[in-house]
C-alpha cells in the first residue's frame, strides 16, 4: 500500500493489555496505528490528526466511551469519523443503543471474532482511503477551474487591450487620411482653380481636362471622408455616442435602402469614450449582420440612458435569427459584440422570431467597472 493511501487507526482503551492486543489484532492492516489510554488523550489525538476508524472502549475512568464520542461528533473536523465501540463487559439493549445514539457504527461485545473485527475496519479503511482521493480530486479540479478562470480572465484582457490598441491605431489612421490626404487634396483643387483661371476660353480640350480632373480630385475627397469615417467617425469624439448612431443609422439607410427609425437621449455627454465606443462598434456590427443576414425592410433603433444604465436596443423585421445560430461558438460576430462590454460589466440580449425579426439589447451599467 502507498503512503498516500496509509491511513491512521486511533485505539482507545484504558488497559494496556487490551491495548495491546488490540495493537497486535490490527498490525497485520498496514496502516498507522495510533494508541490512547484514556478518553482526554484520545481527544487531543483526534484535534491533531484524522482518522479513518476510532475503536473505542466502552467502560473508562473518567471521561468514558459514551462522552468521548459525544465529543468526537461535536467537532467538525471528526464528526463523520466511524467509531465503533468494544466492551468486555455485558451491556444491556439499553447501553447499545446509547452507544448509537452518540455516533457509534458498531458496538462489539468481547469476546470479539478478530477476522470480523478487522473485515469491518478494513471496509472504514477503504471508504477513507477512497474519500481522500475523491477530496484530492476535487481539489485538483478546483485548482484546473481556478487557472482556466485566470487564463480567460489574462486572455480577455489581452483581447481588450488588442481592441484599445486597434481603436487608437485606426484613431491615428483616421486623422492622418484627414488631415493629410484631405489637405493635400484641398491644395491640389486650389491650384487646379488657380490653373484653369489662367486658361484662355478658346483653350476648350485643356478647360475640359480641368473639369475632369475637378470631378476626380472631388470623388477622392468623398473616398477619403469615407474611409476616415470608416475607421473613426469623427462625430464620435466630436457630438459623443448618440449624434453617432444617429449619424450611422442614416448613412446605413443612405447605403441599403433599408428604413431606420431612431430614438435617441438629446446627448450623451459625461459617457466615458470606453463605453461610446464599444455600444458605436456594437451598433455597427448589428447593422452589418442586418444588412447581411435578415432580408428587413426596417430597423428601429432605441436608446435610453438613466442614472444607473445605457441601454441601446435594435429591432428589424427581418426573418429572425435562429436559437442555433446566436448560440454558435464559430459566431464570431456575435461572440466579439459580448466581448465589448464585459469589461464594463454589460450585457447583450439577443432575441429572433421567425418571420417576425431579431432584437438586441446591449446594457451597460455606468457606475464604476
């Protein structure tokens, strides 16, 4: 038997020659035997170790076998701890049921069959032995659950601090399409106004050519707004989260042709650019899957902030989305939109009808993180 499967035996008799052959009985077990002679000493033992099996005397000077075992049951740590009580003298029906009453699992009058005895013990052996294990198990589980939380936990902040870095790089971007390309396009139609005004009018191929090129410098200024909203609308930072929707609804209806209807706070102000930005990207991300997935003709979009809450909620009238679907791991649509706002303690509801259209709600609480 190994060591970790050794278990301790704690024997309780105030005669040493019962004691003894008690000792000698159960030797031939394998396990760690521990001997007291008296109910105060087997006391001390059981606050200091842990036993699979407390043979205890009946009859002992003192505190005797009855109290003894009242107090092993009134510990926690022993409470559960099999006692089985031998006496050599006669006990009436009486006394064998107080020997119960106080927690026995037997009570064995001597003469005692040692075969029995140890078959008995054996089986508390095993049962403590396998308990053990089971309580090492769990706790080897519990330990795996607790470094798989702190995994998730590390990879989700790398997940938000990727995002934040995303979002600043695309910030950066952004004012750089802007401000440079803008302006060097500006200044290019400057000087392509100053050009044509130097042309004469009979000059009729080279005024066209002009024109031509007015058209083309104007439709790279319309791409280059484009992609700068695209990658940060600059109405976000600049008239806060609820002129964005609005702006984003428009421009999806400009795009799809599909009719929203927005309700919207009359500001935003004092909302953190952390939770702005995660509800915009959220609400850009539902209308990608509208405009992809749901086959509206509508989408109404709701949102409603009070002291405690932000709440934004976006419903069309489109096919509806199936259970399988919003609980599909390979979502990773979906699966990106929850990830925005658990670092604000938020919530997404996403709720789908058939031929009557999907819904989600985003909650973000605005108390701290």
């Amino acid at each position: 038997m190994s060591t970790s499967s050794v278990a301790r035996i704690l024997i309780v008799d105030d005669d040493q020659g019962n004691l003894k052959a008690l000792q000698e009985l159960l030797q031939g077990l394998g396990q760690k035997l521990v001997l007291a002679n008296s109910g105060e000493e087997a006391l001390r033992c059981v606050l200091r170790d842990d036993f699979a099996v407390i043979v205890l005397d009946v009859r002992m000077p003192g505190i005797n076998g009855f109290e003894t075992a009242k107090l092993i049951r009134e510990r926690q740590r022993s409470r559960h701890t099999p006692i089985i009580f031998v006496t050599g003298a006669y006990e009436d029906l009486g006394s064998m049921f107080r020997g119960y009453e106080v927690g026995a699992v037997d009570y064995i009058v001597k003469p005692l069959n040692p075969e029995v005895l140890k078959s008995k013990i054996s089986i508390f052996i095993e049962l403590y032995v396998k308990n053990a294990a089971l309580i090492r198990e769990v706790a080897e589980r519990m330990l795996t659950e607790e470094r798989l939380r702190e995994s998730e936990e590390k990879l989700r902040a790398l997940a938000a601090h990727l995002q934040s870095v995303r979002e600043e790089e695309q910030i950066r971007i952004a004012r750089e399409i802007h401000d440079g390309l803008g302006q060097a396009l500006t200044g290019l139609k400057m000087d392509l106004t100053w050009l044509a005004g130097e042309l004469l009018a009979d000059q009729k191929p080279l005024i066209e050519k002009i024109a031509s090129m007015f058209r083309l410098i104007d439709d790279t200024i319309h791409s280059v707004r484009k992609i700068a909203s695209g990658l940060r609308p600059e109405v976000l930072d600049e008239a806060g989260l609820a002129a964005a929707i609005g702006w984003q609804a428009k421009d999806f209806q400009l795009r799809t042709g599909i009719r929203c209807k927005v309700e919207l706070p009359p500001d935003s102000d004092g909302l953190d650019a952390g939770r702005s930005t995660a509800l915009f990207r959220i609400f850009q991300e539902v209308l990608t899957n509208v405009a992809r997935h749901a086959s509206a003709t509508r989408v109404d979009v709701c949102m409603q902030r009070d002291a405690d809450l932000l709440t934004l909620e976006v419903r069309d009238n489109g096919k509806g989305i199936a259970s399988a679907e919003i609980l599909n791991p390979k979502s990773l649509g979906l699966l990106g939109m929850r990830e925005r706002v658990l670092p604000f303690n938020g919530r997404i509801e996403i709720n789908g009808v058939r031929g009557k259209g999907t819904q989600v709600t985003v909650s973000i609480p605005l108390g701290p993180d």
